[in-house]
C-alpha cells in the first residue's frame, strides 16, 4: 500500500486517527498517495496562507516598531563609553584587515598593532578594576619610553660579560641553571626596565599619587614591553613556520598565546613592582628595601614562568602571578598603614634602648 500524507500539510501519515503535524483527520486523507497533485496544491496553500498571515501581523506592529530609528536617533548611544569599547573591540581586526589590504604593512607591524589591541583590551580590564586618575599624556610617554627606551636597554645591557653569562643559562640543560638565568638574567633585567619610568616619576622626581594609579601607570609600562617584545618574536614564530620548524596549530597557539596572555603577565610583574614604588614613595626610610623586595618577588615570578613555560608549572605560575597582583593591590592600604605604624614606633625604641 503506498504511503499517504496530510492534505493540509503534507506530512506523511504514520497510521493513526490524525495528522502527527497539524492534527488533520487521517480521512480527509484518503485517497492521496504520495506525490499526487492535491498533497501540494494543499501544502503550498498552507504555505502562502502562514506566509501572508505573518506579514499581517508585521503590518499591524508597524515599521516604526519593528525598527524605532527615530528612538535610536534620540537616545544617542553611540555616545556612551561602553558603547564606544564595545565597537572599537569589535571592528578594530575589521579594520585591521582592511587597512593591510590596502597598505603594504609588515609582519611585524601587524603583530605589533594586534598586540596593542589585546593590551588596550586587558588596559580597560585593569582601569575598571583599580580606577586609576590618570592623564593620557602620561600614559603616552611611559608607553613610549618603555618600548624605545626599556626595550633598548635590554637589548644593550644583555651583551655586558656578566649578563650574556647569566642569558646563556637559559638554555642550559640543567633545570637549576635555566632557573639562575631566568631569573637573575632576565627576570632582574626586564622588570628593571619595566619599572623604570615608575621609578623616576615617584622615587627621583618625587611626584605624588594614589596607589590605583601608581600600579596602573606599572601596568601600562608592562603592556608596552610585552607588545613590544611580541612583535620582535612574532617573526621568529613566522620562519619557524615557514622553514618547517614548527606547525601550523603550534604557530597558532604559541603566536596567540605571545600578543594575548604574556604582555598581560609583563603588565601584572610591572603592577607588583609598581605597588613598591607606591610604597616607597611614602615611606622613603625603608624605600630601598621595599624596591629591593620588589625586584625581588617579580623577578622571582617572571624567571620561574620563564623556566617552565612550556609544562603545567607554567600555568601554575602565571595563576600564582595573577592572584599576587591582585592580594596585593587589595591589601596595600592596610600594607601602607602598618609600614607607617613601624616608622612612627622606630623612634620611640630606639630611644628606649638607649635609656
């Protein structure tokens, strides 16, 4: 026996009273074997009718409901900060794409912008986390000195005796020795840089500022190195590629992870760093230790990342990193007033002492 299918919708029949689909009598579909003419005179009625029904009903909302430009018009969106970020995060790759197809750009100047874009994302992540005051001219010198300055004192510094030494441990065969070299040869070489035009505001010219704003200004002289250092191994990762080197889903990962996550990490080292200037630069009778602590922990942190980049520990310790830089920023004040209590308590032992 051939198949039969609803009239109304053409929906084939599996043996009961109605139609499985529209509830149709089953008997009003006798007689209609599959493919007959009346099966899809039926469906394509049933079709035109929901189809003019639906623009009824468009009809009865209305155009200017459906689409109220005259209320987008008047409320001006485009004027709200959030609105502004969520564009720019959006379109800016768009943009990207077009400008590279119309300019000649190199590789390492596209990964340079595109590193910049993942920093001024994690940049407006921090600003709404430590509500920094801030004034973009400052922004802008520290950004550049970083990557012109900073970078270049690494690149210069690295070749002295002692440093090429201590660089060369990293890639020792002894895990002991990669962790020497990391940390007191990169690690103490970078994040110096880092901090240095933090140093210079608030310990040598001696200018004044809240703490959010003191790691902030950290942060951003952080991101700088990290844009900059991922565009100078972007081309690296791209000859690996093309040479055979390294694959295509390695290239991915490891050239994402360079403009994504680690000017990320560069920012949180410098913050850390930058929490003891802060400190140092209220409580200048202990400043030289707090720098050297700083120096010290970042250091640290960023070497022992350094070593094990490439395991589980690595991870480990950009967490650790992360959650460092964020239990200190949340701790400072009471940091900041227990260091005060000290210096005022100094004295009076002393004094004590002597009688």
């Amino acid at each position: 026996m051939a198949n039969q299918f609803c009239v109304n919708c053409g929906t084939a029949l599996s043996g009961g009273r109605f139609c499985s689909n529209c509830g149709t009598p089953v008997a009003a579909t006798a007689g209609a074997p599959a493919g007959s003419a009346q099966v899809f005179e039926k469906r394509t009625w049933a079709q035109s009718n929901i189809a003019r029904k639906a623009v009824d009903e468009m009809k009865l909302i209305g155009f200017g409901n459906l689409l109220p430009y005259r209320n987008w018009l008047a409320d001006k969106p485009w004027n709200l900060l959030w609105v502004r970020c969520f564009l720019g995060i959006g379109l800016f790759p768009l943009l990207l794409s077009f400008w590279a197809s119309t300019a000649q750009i190199t590789f390492e100047s596209i990964a340079f912008v595109f590193g910049t874009y993942f920093a001024l994302m994690w940049a407006g992540v921090l600003y709404f986390m430590l509500n920094p005051r801030l004034a973009f001219s400052r922004i802008l010198q520290i950004s550049v000195f970083t990557i012109v300055v900073g970078i270049f004192l690494v690149l210069t510094l690295q070749q002295l005796p002692i440093e090429s030494t201590l660089y060369s441990e990293t890639n020792s065969a002894s895990i002991l020795g990669k962790l020497t070299g990391f940390v007191l040869g990169v690690g103490i070489m970078e994040e110096s840089a880092k901090v240095l035009p933090i140093w210079w505001l608030y310990i040598h010219a001696k200018n004044e500022d809240n703490l959010s704003t003191i790691v902030f200004l950290g942060c951003i002289s952080g991101f700088a190195f990290g844009v900059a250092e991922a565009a100078r191994y972007s081309i690296s990762y791209a000859l690996g590629l093309q040479n055979g080197n390294m694959g295509m889903g390695t290239y991915l990962i490891t050239q994402m992870t360079r403009l994504i996550t680690l000017p990320l990490l560069h920012a949180v080292w410098c913050g850390i760093f930058s929490y003891f200037v802060a400190l140092a630069s209220v409580n200048r009778h202990v400043g030289k230790g707090l720098l050297l602590a700083g120096l010290i922990i970042c250091a640290t942190l960023h070497g022992t990342y350094d070593t094990f980049s490439d395991s589980i520990i690595g991870v480990g310790i950009a967490v650790l990193s992360m959650l460092i830089f964020v239990a200190y920023y949340r701790s400072g004040v009471d940091l900041q007033a227990k260091i005060s209590s000290l210096l005022v308590s100094q004295p009076a032992k002393a004094s004590t002492t002597a009688g």
